[in-house]
C-alpha cells in the first residue's frame, strides 16, 4: 500500500533506529505483493537470486523486487507459495547432501515442519531501505550484530506489555520463514541464529543475525528505543562495571607480585 504519510513517519522512525543503535546497514521493508500487484517504478528486477540475496541488497541500498520467476531457491521458492517443494529437499535428502543433517527423517520432519504461504496467495516481493521507504511495507527485517538487536527485542517486549518474547526456528531458511513469513502469519517478532543458507549465500557477518516484526510494532519499538538510548544502551556499552572488574583484578594481581 502506498501512503505518502505513514511512509514518511516510517522514514522518520527507521532513521531514529539507525541512529540510536548505530546500526551499519538498512532495516529493511519487505512487501508481500498479491497476484494483481504491479512492479513499483523504480525497483530493479532481479533474477536468479535467493530471497536473502535480496534482502543483502535492500539492507545496502536498493530498492528491489523477486518474482515468482526470478527466486532461484527452491525452498524459499516453495515458502513463498510460488513452487512446490522439489522432492529431493522435501524427502530430506538434500539437507544430507548439503551436510546440514546426518539423517533424511530429520530433514523430512524440518520441511514438513516449515511455515508456508499459500501457493500463489502473493506474486512478487518488494524489498527496499526502511530509511527511503515510498510504500508501507508489511514486515521489517533487520540483519547486524547481535547486541544491536537485542535492543529491538527488549523494545518489542515492552511494546507487549513484558510478555516473554518467544522464537522459533529450524536453522534453516532463516530470513525467509524464520523473519518474515513466521513474522506475517503469526503477527508477532521473531529472531533466530541465521543458517547454513543466508551465511553462504550472503555478506551476513558472523557476529550478525537476523528478525523481523510487523510494521505496525513500528512506532512502540523506536519510541521505547528513544527511551533505552538515553540511559541503559550507552550505560551497557561503556562496559563500566567490567572495566571496573579488570580494575580490581590488576589491584590484586600487583599486591600478589608484591608479596612475592
């Protein structure tokens, strides 16, 4: 949906995020487009890319777009609804070939386990930068370091009244269902660890992960941020309490050599 308004107030609020936790790269918003929508002007068209590939380029910049025809992971392909999933992956043989699992019955169980949209219930996803956002994305995705989406989480909680915030994942397709298709039909957070895929196939580093919520948790999740930034995240940052441990320990560590 295209809202001039609500798009500038999402800007707005994406470039508080980016502030606040002094992330390194674009939040993301992320479009599930319908079978009747229209490419947006301006978006490139990509081809033969994973969905995590395309999330790579939205968090550095772009403003993109996978269709049906252009996704190049079948598993992601087959969460999307667009294809079904190939036999060799939905068997759990190919999980054995990759290395990921030792046993097909553990791979079968994964897919058979794995949230999907109905087939052909969207036709295209539309990734962009949240900061340069011109439509309402339906689910935004962030990928950094860990610390920095702890924060985003510890928002999240407060934003639910205190509720424990609760994860799910296979370690596996973890941008795709793990951060957004988990995120859109359950309406709620979710967060893991990344996976063998994404790790491969992006520059996702490895003290970084991934989440992703629904874009209406938006505005309590930057507000309460604006609240944690000014006490409690440059208060944790600075270490005081461990420097103040390291301190203590060189004290000990000089009157040892004393006593020598």
């Amino acid at each position: 949906m295209k809202d001039e308004t609500v798009a500038k107030q999402i800007q707005e609020q994406a470039a508080r995020m980016i502030s606040i936790l002094d992330l390194h790269s674009q939040p993301v918003g992320v479009r599930l487009v319908p079978g009747n929508g229209r490419v947006p002007p301006g978006a490139e068209r990509l081809s033969q890319h994973r969905y995590c590939q395309a999330l790579m380029k939205a968090r550095r910049g772009r403003d993109v777009v996978l269709e049906k025809e252009g996704i190049s992971c079948p598993a992601a392909a087959a969460a999307f609804g667009f294809r079904p999933l190939p036999k060799g992956l939905e068997s759990g043989q190919g999980l054995v070939g990759f290395g990921i699992v030792s046993d097909n019955a553990v791979g079968r169980k994964m897919f058979i386990d794995m949230p999907r949209l109905d087939p052909d219930k969207i036709s295209m996803l539309h990734l962009f930068p949240l900061e340069k956002a011109e439509y309402v994305p339906d689910l935004i995705v962030v990928e950094d370091e860990v610390e920095k989406l702890m924060w985003i989480v510890l928002s999240y909680l407060h934003a639910k009244g205190g509720d424990r915030v609760q994860s799910s994942t296979l370690v596996l397709q973890a941008t795709c269902v793990d951060s957004t298709i988990i995120p859109f039909l359950e309406n709620r957070l979710n967060f893991g660890y990344g996976c063998y895929g994404c790790r491969d196939a992006t520059d996702i580093g490895n003290n970084e992960t991934v989440l992703g919520f629904p874009t209406p948790f938006l505005p309590l999740i930057v507000e309460h941020l604006e609240f944690l930034g000014q006490k409690a995240i440059p208060t944790s940052r600075s270490k005081k309490a461990w420097h103040a441990l390291q301190k203590e320990k060189g004290s000990e560590g000089c009157i040892a050599d004393e006593k020598k």
